[in-house]
C-alpha cells in the first residue's frame, strides 16, 4: 500500500474523530471518551454526544462516500468527468420521488386520503427513500434517453440534457410541495441545500447497507466498469454485458442518491469534485477510484459539515451552500481544464 | 471437413434496410494465417470483419472452431476472439499496462484475483509488441503505432486464437505500418493465431497476407494467394484506377502500382462512377 492511501486511510479514520469535537458546546476529549463509555456524568453532554454530533459524523460521512461514489460510478458509465448526480438531475429526480411521498404519506393530503390507513405497514420512514429512489431511476434514464436519442452522446449534450431535466424536475417538486402543504417554503428550502442539522442516528443504520451494498458491486464489476472506459463496442469485444452494467450501475447510483436526498436534501457537487481528485492523485481504475472516493468523499463531507456548523455563531449554514461553492468553482476549474 | 481451428463463412448475407451490405460471402481460413481484407470504400470490409468476429449477428452462416458464433456466449466469444479497432480518445489517462491488463477480462470471474502469472503474461505480451520501456506511459501519449501494437499486446493477454483487426495501419507512417504488419505475421506463423484484418495498401496485403479477399458492392470477386488475387485486370475493374502489377525485385514478393486515370476521362466521371457503386 502506497503512502498516499495510508495518509487517506488515516485521514478517514481520524477525521470522524476529530469532527466530534466541534460544535456550539466545548467538550474535552475526556468528556468525549467518558460519553462514548457510558459513563458521561453530564447527561447534557451525553445527549450532546450520542443525539447530535455522534449521528452527524457517522451520516455526515456516509453521504460523503455515496454521493463520491455516485459521481464516480456515473462518470465511468458515461466517459464523462463532468458528470454527477446534481447535473445530471438524479438529486432532483430522487427530491421529486420524496416530494410526492412527503405530500400522500405525511401532510393532511395524506391523511385525508386514508393513504396510510390504506397501507398501514408501509411507514414514511421506508415510503420516502423508496419513492426517491423512483424518482432517481426516472431521472437517470431519462437523461440517458435524451442524450443518447435527442441530443447525441456527447459530453457537452448530456451535461445540458442533465441540466435541464434537473431544473425540470425541481420545478416540479417545489410545485408539488407548494400545492400540497402550508408551509413549505422549509421543505423547499431543504431539498434546495441540503442540511445535515436533523439527521438522527438511526438514518446511518439505513444509509450504511445501502452504501456497502452498492461499493461491494461496485468493486465486484471493477474490471468491466475499467473495459467500459474503452467505448461500448470495445468492452464488448471482451465480454462485458455492457447494456446489462449500465442498468445495473445506473440504478445503483439512484439508489444511493435517493438514500441521501431523502434524509440530507440535494447536495451538490461532492460527486463532481471527489472522484476527479481521486483519479489525479491515486489512480483512475474503477476500484481505486471507488475505494478512494468512499474515503475521501466521507472525510470531505464530515469537515463540510464542522464548517457548517461553527462558520457562524448561532446559526447553521446549509451544508449545500458550502458544497455549492466549493464545487462551483471546482466545476468551472475542470471545464477549463479540459478545453486545455 | 474443416481443421479445429478454422474460421468458415458460408454465404454471408447482409442487410441493413433496404441496402445489401453483403452477399453470398464465403470464406475458409485455416488456423495461423493472415488473412488480408481488401476492396474500395463502402465494398463491406468492416461489415465483414464484424461478423467474423461476432460484433455482428451471423446466424448460421460464420463458424469458428466448429462452432457457430450465434453459439458461443460473450465470454466464451472473448476468450476466442480479439478485435482490435482504434479507441476512443479517453477522459480518464488509462496507462498501456492497465489497456493490456483488460485481455485477462475474459478470463476472470468477478472475485478472482489477478496473480503473479498474470503479471508475468501481460509483461511478456507487451515485450513482445516491443513496448517494455513504456509500460506505466499513458495510452492516449503513446504514438499511433505504439497505440496499435499495445492494443495488439492486449489481444494476446487475451490468448484468442483468431485477432480481427480493422485497418490497422491507418493513420501510421510508413515506419510504424511495416512494424505492425511484420508483428501481426510473425503473431500468426510462430503462435499459430489466425488473424484477419481489412487493409487499404495493396502492397503491404502482398508483402504481409498469406490469403486475400477482394470485395466489391457486397461480393467477393476474387480470394486466394496474393498472386492470384492481385490482377492487374480485376484490381484496375474494382478501383477503377490503371494499374499495373509487377514482380517486386526486393523481396520476390508482387508490387501494385497505380496510375493516374488518362485525360480524356474526366474527374466528374470517375467521381459519378464511384457515387453510384457505394
């Protein structure tokens, strides 16, 4: 193993540890330690430990690793290293599948409908991913369609075909939440930035199989996601099922996108900046740049959020704001990058 | 009956739309030779390749091995058959042992690992192509030929027994076409690999090809050894260009020169002519 990934590994390791020491109150590490035992003599503190910055590391990071690894994995299937779950509308296609589920199975539509009586052991907590994850599926191929149908595969088509199914699909949403709820300049809000100021422990019990499941493939089908960067034609001159991968790789992507939309909102960006920083300094193979998007996505993610967090004094500021501006600016750097 | 590794075609149709690409193609290459496809722009030399190599469907018309390509699945296929074409121009800098490392794909199941014999192959592959010394060098920054000859190194790690190959020597000075082509033959008689490739140089498929196959609109006018295939008579009918076909003093083998068209048959004519036969 070289230097490089010991200094990741460390960094992924150790970041989570160090992000549970910011936040609005000062705790020592003793404190930390003395919580993370059971044995806090402060219950403030404990709560403080176990309700708020233990889940937000732990969610924090696994969002940071599944969205580096959506972008990674759709920028291998598409050749393409603009692409990444925001641009190419997967985050707003997943908002739209919790949009709607939020309005039939948690607002007075869906009390009025009786939509939860109708199916009592179908709770919010699985209809949200579950229809995000829809949501995802329906945007990922349809911009694939466009591209490959309408606009022609070129790097430039799918990127403005991703765009503009992205803001359509967001001016969906908003409509939706608009139409069916009182207040949902919040929600809208939410799905605009993405937050991590509400996450609870439990959202990394179900973000945590789906981003382990998801890398495990991944990984599995390395050598072919490697055969796909030579063109279609040329990976199936070497056996490679690649209509059969696609749909596998694509759906995967929606899956960890809808995952982390319809807990954490749309973040942008991560998918877009990660995995092209890992490609420049490990390596540009599928496994490398899976395995490194996982750990650097995942400490990125937690220090984004400490930023959030301690930036302003009593105030929090969206974590998709920073990934936002950091990624912008990151974006605008590639584009020029690759017309030199 | 046909040697264990031959590669049979029997008439050879193909369609697409309401244009015949291919008609009562036939063909029997027996294992270890080169085998040189040629003919004039638009004569179905890649549609041919294609399903030589299984890229196309051919039904029941291309065997290899005694065995229908319709009949082999996509690993198994791979595990037989290379194809090299030219590459797409790569976001992501792959380097010339990572494009090589991808021949062992047919070869591996998901969750086996690559071993120590597996290095050593692929190292050997691309000694033998004569790129050792640039072995962890991007292949995007590797010169045409190089490109070719790794791409070349890659269809031996794939260990196929028959390499198809399209125009390979495109776009390579005269240096690099003579380097790939003496690779491909020395491939063929010391492995015993059969390789098919479609050529535009008349006189690199005399210099390099053990059997030819002239095509024309979708037909086979002629195949055989070099002598028999390159007439001046017929190659001046299917390229509408003079040409005259002499015995090559260097090496004994057969040289084709062509000709500009004579005056009196004007450049409108000609280029009339070709529109109509593409």
């Amino acid at each position: 193993m070289s230097n490089k990934w010991w200094l990741l590994s460390f960094a992924a390791l150790l970041s989570p540890l160090g992000a549970m020491f910011f936040g609005a109150a000062d705790l020592t590490a003793s404190e930390l330690y003395r919580c993370a035992v059971g044995a806090c003599q402060d219950p403030t503190n404990s709560l403080i430990f176990w309700e708020i910055r233990l889940p937000r590391v732990l969610v924090g990071f696994l969002v940071g690793a599944g969205l580096a690894v959506a972008g990674a994995t759709l920028q291998n299937i598409t050749r393409n290293g603009l692409a990444d779950p925001y641009l190419f509308g997967v985050v707003s296609g997943a908002g739209l599948g919790a949009s709607i589920a939020t309005l039939l199975f948690d607002s007075s539509m869906g009390e009025r409908w009786g939509l939860l009586q109708a199916f009592p052991d179908f709770s919010f907590t699985l209809a949200l991913p579950f229809s995000a994850f829809l949501g995802a599926l329906f945007a990922v191929f349809f911009v694939q369609l466009l591209a490959s149908k309408t606009f022609g595969s070129r790097t430039e088509h799918m990127l403005l075909a991703g765009v503009a199914v992205s803001f359509m699909l967001s001016a969906l949403s908003h409509f939706i939440l608009f139409i069916g709820e009182p207040f949902a300049a919040n929600k809208v809000i939410f799905w605009l930035m993405g937050s991590l100021a509400r996450v609870e422990v439990w959202y990394a019990w179900i973000m945590l199989p789906v981003v382990l499941v998801s890398v495990g493939i991944l990984l599995l089908y390395g050598r072919h996601m490697d055969a796909l960067l030579l063109g279609d034609e040329n990976a199936k001159t070497l056996g490679v099922q690649v209509t059969r991968l696609r749909i596998l790789s694509l759906a995967i992507c929606a899956a960890l996108t809808a995952c982390i939309v319809s807990y954490c909102g749309g973040i942008g960006f991560v998918g877009l900046m990660i995995p092209h920083i890992v490609r420049n300094w490990l390596g540009v193979t599928s496994r490398v740049v899976i395995i490194g998007s996982v750990l650097l996505g995942g400490c990125f993610m937690v220090w984004v959020d400490v930023l959030a967090r301690v930036a302003l004094d009593n105030q929090e500021i969206p974590i998709g704001i920073i990934t936002a501006a950091i990624g912008s600016v990151f974006f605008l750097m590639a584009m020029s990058q690759r017309r030199n | 009956m046909s040697s264990p590794c031959s590669l049979i075609a029997t008439n050879v149709n193909l369609k697409i739309g309401q244009q015949q690409i291919l008609s009562d193609i036939c063909l029997n290459v027996t294992a270890g030779k080169v085998v040189g496809v040629l003919g004039p722009n638009g004569a179905g030399k890649t549609s041919l390749l294609k399903l030589l190599s299984g890229q196309l469907q051919s039904g029941n018309s291309v065997s290899w091995n005694n065995k229908l390509l319709a009949n082999y699945g996509a690993i198994e296929l791979a595990q037989q058959i290379a194809v090299v074409n030219q590459l797409n121009d790569s976001v992501f800098a792959l380097n010339l042992e990572q494009i090589v490392r991808m021949g062992l794909l047919p070869h591996k199941t998901l969750l086996s690992k690559h071993s120590k014999q597996d290095d050593l192959h692929i190292q050997d592959a691309i000694t033998r192509v004569g790129l050792e010394h640039k072995t962890l060098q991007s292949f995007s920054s590797l010169s045409g030929g190089e490109q070719q000859r790794g791409l070349i190194a890659r269809a031996l790690v794939q260990k196929a027994a028959l390499i198809v190959l399209d125009e390979p020597v495109n776009h390579l000075d005269v240096y690099y076409q003579h380097q790939v082509l003496k690779l491909l033959k020395s491939l063929a008689h010391k492995l015993n690999i059969t390789v098919v490739m479609s050529l535009h140089d008349l006189n690199l498929a005399a210099n390099y090809c053990d059997h030819l196959c002239l095509l024309d609109q979708g037909h086979m006018l002629a195949q055989g050894t070099p002598k028999v295939v390159l007439e001046a008579t017929l190659l001046q009918q299917v390229f509408r260009t003079p040409c005259e076909v002499t015995q090559n003093n260097q090496n004994s083998g057969l040289r084709v020169d062509f000709y500009p068209p004579a005056e009196n048959e004007s450049a409108y004519s000609l280029f009339k002519q070709g529109e109509t036969n593409v």
